[in-house]
C-alpha cells in the first residue's frame, strides 16, 4: 500500500498497538463496552434507525430516517470497532458485521449511500448542502469504515465507501458539470483524509482539499443553493455564513467563530491538511488555535458558550451557568489539539488536549457509561442531568468511540526516538528510529498522583524518551534506574538521550499540588472567583456534599486545602476538602436587599470532586468557579 | 350611580386630579404623548390591527389577524385616553375616536368581540381558553373602554363592552348549559372589576369572581378543553398549569410560579376582590406577595428570570444578564403593589411599587419615546438593545398606559385626611373627609433630591397629612412653616395631624445617600457584589463611560463615591462618581487561566446612571451589580 508523505514532528501510535490497564481510564473504557455500546446499539436499533439502511420507509411510517441518522449508526460502528480491536468479542462482532451489511446494502448502483435522501426525499438529493448534514453523514460512514477496516480487517463497508467517495469526487468540484459546494457541517474533509490514509490514494485527499479550499468562496455556493430551492439567501435562519465558518475563505479565518463542533472538526482536517504539505494553511492555524485557547475556552476544554449557535460568541463571554459546552466540541478540539501535537510536536497542544479530555469530554458521560450531557455547563441550580439517549444524538456515540480510542493519544513516534503525550498505566509497542521493537511499561496512578514509572524493553540502542511534562506542572524530577538524570528541554518535554539497556526504569515525579486558578480579568463571569485544579483535573463542588447552596459558598485566599483519596467515592477519586465560608443569612429577616454591611460568615466544610465526574449521584447544585471573597468572618 | 362598598385602608386619588410638573417625570409624559403614542398608533395602523376590525381578513391576506392584536389597540386606546384626559390633544381625540368606532363596530349581535375567531377561525370561538387569549383580549377592552368613558366621557366603547361582558357572563359560569372555563392569560378578571366600578354593576365583579374562585378547580376545564379539542392535556408544552396559575384553587397558591405577567394580573384581580368583601384571599395574598418580595424580585423591581416560561423559577435564582424581567411583569408588579398599598395602607407595599416603577418598568422605555425593551437584564455584554415594536407588541403600549396614568400613583384619600404615596412635583385636587376641597401643591427635585415642599390649599380643618417615608431612606426631618415637628408614625408614613391653615408649608427632608446595596447571601449571581442605589433610584454602569469592560470594574468596599447632577446627560441625571478598580491584565501573557496570585489592580474612573436610563446612548455593555473584591491594589 502506498503512503502519502506526511510532515508530522510526531506520529502517534494507534489505539491498536496500545494496552490501557489504568485506575482511572480502565472503569470508562470497561463502561463504554459494557454498556454505553450495547446500549446505544439498542437506542439504534429501537428508534428505527438500523431498520433504515432497508430503504423501507413509506410515507406515514412515524420511524422516518432523519437527516442526521446515519451519522449516528456510523460512529456506533466506529466505536464498536475500535473497542474490537482490543477487546474481542463475539456478539459485539457480529453486531458490527450486520450493521456493516445493512449499511453497504443501501449503496446505490451510482454509489450514493443516504437513508434519508434515498428513502424520503429522493428527488432532493444534493438540494440542501447548506443545512442537510448530507456530506457529513457521508463523512462519519466514511470514518466508521476506516475504523472497522483498521479493527477487523473487513472491507465490506471500506469498499462502499471508496465508491461512494469516488462518486462524491464526481459530483462536487469546480470543473464543467461539477458542483462547486461543500456541506454546512464539516466532517467528510477530515473522513476523506482518513481514507485516503487507509487507502493510499491521494484523490481522497485530494478531494478534502478541495472542500476546504472552496469553503467561503465568492460567488457563495449556499446562496446559488439557496436561490435554486427558490429561497432568498438573507433569510438563512442563522444570519451568518461564519455559523458554519463558510463566511470567507478558510485561509482568511481568523477568529473562531460559529457552530463549536463544525469549527473543531474544519481545524482537525485543515491540520491533516496543513501535515500532508499544504503550508498555506498554518498562518489561519496559528491564529485560529490563539484565539480559542486565549480567549474562548473554558478551564473544562469545554468550548462554545451559547445554545443560540451551539457555539462561539464574544471573546472572554464565558459563563458558568449557561455554557452550552456540547461534550461533541470538547470531543472536537481533542481530534484537533492532538492533530497540532503530532504536527508541531510541541507538547502545549497536548496540554490542551489533555485538558479536554479529562475534563470538558468525558464529562459528558455517566461512570456507568449509560447516560451523557449534551451541554457540559461549570455551574448548575440543579436541573442538569444526563439523559440516556437525545433525538439529537451526535454527542452519545462520539463520547464512546473517543473513549474507545484512547490509547490513540498516549503515545507517539518521532525521529529520534519516542514520545508519551499523555499518562496512564499500561503497555505499549512501539517501533524505534531504526525499526526495532520497543515495549513500553508504564505504571501510575495519574491523575491521582503524579508519578509514573516508565520500564523499557527492547534490544540495547542509543534513541529518545521524550517524556511531556504537563503545561499545569511546576516542579518535576526525573531519574533513571534510580539516578537523577539532566535530560533536554524542548517544547514542553524533557527528552532522555542515552543508551537503553532492557529493564530501564524511568521515574518521573510530576509535583500536583492543589492549585487555585484564576481567569483572565476580562472574563467577567469568573470575576472574584478561583476554580481547583489538581494535575489535569478541574475541581468542583456538588450540592450533595454540601449542607447549603454551593452557590452561597465563599473560599478565602488562605484557606487551607488538602487532598484525599476516597476510594469508595465515585468509583475512587481524589477529592479536596477544606474550610470554606459561608455568609451569614441569620441576620436577613424579611428582606432581599439591604445596605451593605461587613459580612459575617460561619465555617462549612468544603469537598470538592473532579468536574468529570460530576452528577453521578443524586442530581443537584454544581459549582465550579467559587467566591473568594469578602467572607468575612 | 350605586357604588360597590370597597374596604380599602387608602382610596387611589385618580390621575384626572393630578396634575405633574416634574423634572424627572414631565419629560417621560411628554415623550409618551408626543413621540410614543403616535408611534404606537401608526404600527397598529401600518400592521393591519386597526384594518382587522373591519373583519374583511381572507384567506391568503398576509396580514391575519393575531390571537393577541385586539389586546394591543385597546391597552393603545387606554392610553391615549389617559393622555387626553389630561393634555386635551384634538388630533389624537380624533384617531380615539376613529378606533372605538372601528372596534365597537365589529361586535357581533350577541356581543362578542373578537377580531381573530370571528374573522379567521369563527368556528373555532372559546375552543381554546388556555392557549388563545380570547378573554384577555376581552380584559384590554373592557380596560380601554373604562378608560375611554372616564377620559372622555363617550360610551361609544362602554355600553358595547357592557354588552360584551354581558355575553361572557352567559357563556361562562358553572350553571346548566355553561363553559366552566377562565382564561389561560388573566387580565379580565382585573378589567371586570373596573367594569362594575364605572358602571356600578355588581354582575360584572361578581363575573370577576368566578373567574377567580373557578381557576384551577377539578375537574380541570384545560383538561376538558383539550380532550373536546382532539389534544392529549398531557401534551400542554408548558408541561404545568402553574404556567398560567391554574394547577391548583387560586386560594391554595403558596408560591408565585409560571408566566410572570400573568401571576401579576391575577393576584392584582384577587386584591381587588380581597378589597370588595371576599376576604378569603387575604391569606394567599400575603403568602405569594412574601414570596415574590422576598425570593424572586430583582433589585430593579424586574422580576421572572426565565425566557423559558417568560416568568419565574426557584427562590433566590436572580440571574442577571440572562435575566427576562419583561417590562410588562414590572408594570404588573406596580399594578398588584399599588392595589395592595390601598387596602392595607402600609407604605412598604408603596416601596415595592417605587422600586418597580423607577427602574425595572420605565427600563423599558427610551427616554425619547420611540423604543421598548421586552426583556429588562441587569447587566448586558452589549447586544441588548430597544426596539421599536415587537411582533408581540405587549410591553410598549403596556408602558405607555403606565406612564400616561402616573398621578394616579401619587396621592390617596383616607379616613382621617390625605396620603402621599409617591414624590413628584405638580398639583393634586383632593378631598377631604368633610368632603371639602383640598388643593396640594408639591414643589421637589425627587428623585435627584430628597427634599420635598407641600403647600396645603384648602379651608382651615382638622385633618392629617400622612406622608410616606421610604423603607429606602434612613434619616429625615419634617418641619410644618418651618418649625419641627414630632408626627405619628405608622406603617412607613408620618402623620402630622394639625388643624391645617391655607398657605402651611411642610418640608419633608429624606436623607437620600448613595447605598451600596448587598443581596441576599442566597442569590447566588449577586454573591460578593454591590449594587449602588440612590433614593429609588437603582444605578448601573454603561462601556460609554469606561475605558474598560464594565465587567472588570471591582468597586472596593472603601470607595468613595460622590453624586454630581449632570443637566446635560440623559436628560439631565443625577450621576454616581468615584474611583474603582480594574484587574491588571497587562502580566496576562499568552494564558487564559494561571494559579491564583495576589490581586493587581489599577484605578479608573467609575460612573454610575440610573439604571431607568440605560441603553439611551450607543448600545454597549452595563451591569447593576459590580465585584466588591478582591481587588488588589
């Protein structure tokens, strides 16, 4: 199979290659198996969505296949494959095998593969790029049948894409007889890169490239669109072509804007992009990855703060207790952060990345695995509560196949030896610069402590561990069967030249002490307020663990904090507890308002939980940025 | 004509006896006559609702009329009447005119009125009381139709909603061959009982009362309505009848819940009736005003924080820049504390009305007249703007018939002489318990200054002056032709009883410094904030006036602050000067979040406008509630 030249400082080593056996990871990727998959397999199937691939809807069946149906059977299949891949399992297999039947049997003889376009709309076909999610179907089956092809060797739903994306390459480009469009929600650029990495066959990225180079372009391919329907363009529902970032040229992009995931998911492609040669494309990058990092993010790697455009607004317009937060964003800038990684090869998107991940992402599931936020808000009056399915349901499936694909984001390659990203115990085979095998062991209870105990196993050579040392890290210490060692410091990581004998232990001690994050003054909504971090992890405090609102609570600057492993808490979790404030209400008899007074508080014993792993008791308050002050005393 | 006895502790003074001349309100009234008015009249016109009353719609006419357009010409009739009353206008008597013909016109031979269900859907008449606003729309024109008659004598509007009232009370009521129904939205339940006042006809309060007594009893007539309709109840999208105060019998209410608007009318209704014998809703008045006052009631006087259900949520939830606090609930809210503050006579029901009507209604309004806000925020990142009508156009003309009948908040007559209700400068015709005349010359710069002049003009009589004293104000003096006095005091007024000589000067002297008002330790959005407020007056700070985002302002506890009139802003306002502090942003390179550190601040230079007068410059951010601190220095 030919490969396409790729410019990456670093490749990762796929999920495949990668054993996770870890305190923290092992419970999720054992829930996503054993229930967030079979679950979400029976949520397809019940509400009709398997039945669709039979094109056998009839005007007046209630089960009509929506425009976004396909998508989520296709990261089902995604996900399922990826747990395959490391996990065997029968009943699992055969599900995906049927699924990947029923799916390629509703290819048509031209090769097109809708449920809904084909069954209920026929004559509408290609009509409504702008609003019909049809390319980015396109692109999520596309993607299920890397994963499947990769996981089981199958190419049952590999060849149906390959002719379904040749005859996409068909009917979409800017020559004679071509459509010069592109879909509304970007997906199928970042699909048709995977492809064409599967595949060898540089048209499939060829194709990607087009769809993004032709994003924007004047005249507006969504206002002929529009006016062929015999629509006016100005009265598109969202005002603005930047909701799906089609306002201008992507080159000229330069602030984050619009729909959260469609924006992560265009940035992941023009990255894979921008690493298979197309240099135009990293100065919008650069601007593009500072402006969300900057001034768009929350301390969750959660991202996109309205519900109006499930997206971006103004810079620093972060509140708490509205974020919109869509775990599918978070979801999103972890594909892209870790994109820039293996770019760039500095370990500050990894920080990012990692952030999301443990955070703003897996927030998004219940630790049962059975039920998931679609909004991932910092504060809540206590009606937020997972759901187990949504008819919208992007969000479910796309938590399962990144947890699924975790052990993707571990570790990487690079010239001059090999790299860990991201901390957790398990086992990896890696191949070094010269080809020769590398098992790595890593042991670590990370996030709940910060040391990790790397064994090498391989033949005696000379290369790299480069080890990251995480962007929240202040104090670090580093030794080699048993000895401190002066490694390299380089783009965030400390890199140890030597010669590897088999058995070398590393021992890295990243110092996690309890930190108190403060947001840039100019986002109004964390005014006053400090958030608990703790290694990767952003804290926050429940309601249930609390005897009074936790909106009421204040925490002095010097309150003291300490950490506890509870490990019958939440499936084991670090929490941190200290002395908290809270205001004085004795004094409020039958008034809202009042002059204000010295404030006099009464002490309440604070616990805080991780973030990720919030409303997994008994629905209630939430809070993650808290008062510091005045408390009074 | 007979009189319904009214048990009232004060009797409202009307506006026709009132006379304003008033630095702060004399320019508001003549915005709503010469610029808010006429404005509202060409919409109406421009819209097609005058048009509708010709009950020409037919299918295809885009301009249909809407289940709601009746209820937006009569609360404009009531309003102009209101104006002419006192600023005869023969232009404008002429368009009254015009339109009471027009709407008298298109009452049906059995009395109904009803522009949409008798030109659009006339098969479809009461078919929907819940959601269609039939009777409400019945509510406005009666109210119009009283204030038609009272401005102008004319009952042309009069004897036809006589006739339609007359139907209602046929159609509806729990006898043989009845509709058990009420309306979804209240309001004619509160416009029947002004029915009986000017007619002097008990059948219409006693409509009123079975409005009232048959909200919310078993079985549900929504119920039974939407089962007639074809419709599952269970599918009302507001999910609970306490949307509409109908989940339970009004006298078992314990909580204000639902549409905010609504609860308003209904409890103004049941004070109404408390005050005409039934005293079997004095309990549940106390307990829902209780409620509303002390839990859920803005600092402005907004109140109903949610878009959602346009109304209220859980205790103590007072968001401010997602706060809804549409113009209408404050003007609600003044309508319900003006009918409590004269049955009881307690001037904190008084306080209550201040704080709505200075801030929270008139917010609503732009200074010139010409634009309205739906929803009333305390703090804004920008975008908040008036508009110059809404599709659902209930909140201008709802402001103009609040600011057009102002005198008629001001003064009240009592058993043993006369009450000062509200300050504002002008002249009031009343009567005294003897029933001679009393002429009451009011001379003040409030709300700007607390000093306050009345002239007594009436033959020499033993009497008292009740005035109030603002639960806002701390310290004051009173003197009668100079001298000090030592007046009773009870329930929030003094009462200087004298045998009152023609030309006796009382000065009323109310300590009026800057407060900085704290809420309670519960509501959560206004933890570790203040709020500046200033007699009646709340402030809020505007981007105009500041070098930084007004979100970045922390006002430290040591502030000083000093009040400066400024005759050339806004009108001419008292502004709130001092010194704040702004986070030094300038150590904040290339992070959005970093470890808490000792606060770095900056000076800058802080104003404060009354926050009824925000928005009147170019649209930018505001907040009420400013950061006390950390701060820094």
């Amino acid at each position: 199979m030919p490969t396409i030249p790729v410019t990456h400082a670093l490749r990762a080593v796929p999920f495949t290659q990668v054993t996770v056996d870890d305190l923290f990871w092992t419970p999720r990727l054992r829930a996503n198996r054993e229930h967030t998959l079979p679950a979400q397999y029976r949520h397809c199937r019940d509400t009709g969505r398997l039945d669709a691939f039979a094109l056998a809807w009839q005007p007046g069946d209630p089960r009509e296949p929506h425009i976004f149906w396909d998508s989520d059977v296709a990261k089902w299949v995604e996900a399922a494959s990826y747990s395959l891949a490391e996990y065997p399992d029968a009943a699992l297999q055969a599900q995906v095998e049927d699924v990947a039947v029923r799916i390629a049997g509703a290819q048509q003889a031209d090769g097109y593969l809708n449920t809904h376009y084909t069954a209920v709309e026929p004559d509408k076909r290609w009509s409504n790029l702008r609003d019909c999610h049809e390319l980015y179907c396109a692109g999520h089956l596309i993607e299920a049948a890397v994963a499947h092809f990769q996981a089981t060797g199958s190419r049952v739903l590999l060849d149906a894409m390959c002719r379904y994306a040749d005859y996409i390459g068909i009917v979409f480009g800017t020559g004679a007889g071509q459509r010069p469009g592109y879909c509304g929600h970007e997906e199928i650029e970042l699909a048709l890169v995977k492809l064409a990495g599967v595949t060898g066959e540089t048209r499939y990225r060829d194709l990607a490239a087009y769809f993004i180079d032709q994003r924007g372009q004047q005249p507006h391919y969504f206002d002929t669109e529009a006016v062929a329907r015999g629509e006016n363009p100005a009265d598109y529902w969202a005002k603005t072509y930047a909701y799906c970032q089609a306002d201008r040229p992507v080159r000229e992009l330069a602030t984050v804007a619009g729909h959260a995931v469609r924006a992560m998911y265009l940035y992941s492609a023009m990255t894979d992009l921008a690493a298979r040669g197309d240099a135009t494309l990293r100065p919008a990058l650069d601007r593009l990855w500072d402006d969300v990092t900057l001034k768009k993010l929350y301390l969750t790697g959660g991202l996109g703060p309205s519900r109006h455009n499930e997206g971006f607004t103004a810079d620093y317009d972060l509140p708490n207790d509205t974020a919109y937060a869509e775990t599918c964003a978070a979801i999103g800038l972890v594909f892209w952060a870790h994109r820039m990684l293996l770019l760039e090869g500095d370990c500050r998107y990894a920080d990012v990345l990692e952030r999301a991940l443990y955070n703003g992402a897996i927030s998004g599931v219940s630790l049962d695995g059975e039920s998931f936020f679609y909004e991932n808000p910092l504060a809540s009056a206590g009606a937020h509560h997972r759901q187990g399915w949504f008819d919208c349901a992007c969000c479910p499936p796309n938590a399962a196949r990144l947890i699924a694909s975790l052990g993707g984001y571990l570790y990487a390659t690079r010239a001059d030896g090999v790299q860990v990203n991201l901390y957790a115990a398990g086992t990896a085979a890696l191949t070094l610069p010269d080809g020769a095998p590398l098992t790595l062991r890593v042991a670590t209870r990370y996030p709940w402590d910060g040391q990790i105990t790397l064994t090498v196993d391989a033949a005696p050579a000379a290369w790299t561990l480069w080890l990251r040392i995480p962007g929240w890290c202040r104090a670090w210490r580093v030794t080699v069967n048993g000895e401190a060692v002066a490694p390299e410091e380089a783009r965030g990581a400390i890199g140890l030249h030597r010669t590897w004998q088999p058995g070398d232990v590393v021992l890295l001690d990243l110092a996690m002490p309890i930190e108190r994050m403060e947001a840039h003054p100019r986002v109004a909504a964390d005014h006053g307020r400090v958030a608990l971090q703790r290694g990767p992890l952003v804290y926050c405090v429940e309601g249930i663990d609390h005897p009074v609102s936790v909106h009421q609570l204040t925490l002095p600057a010097d309150a003291t904090l300490s950490v506890r492993f509870a490990p019958d808490l939440l499936g084991g979790v670090a929490v941190i507890e200290g002395e908290a404030r809270v205001l004085d209400a004795s004094g409020w008899t039958h008034t809202l308002y009042r002059p204000a007074g010295a404030p006099v508080s009464q002490p309440v014993a604070l616990t805080a939980i991780p973030y990720c792993c919030w409303d997994n008791r008994a629905p209630g308050e939430m809070a993650v940025w808290l008062a510091t002050g005045p408390a009074g005393r």
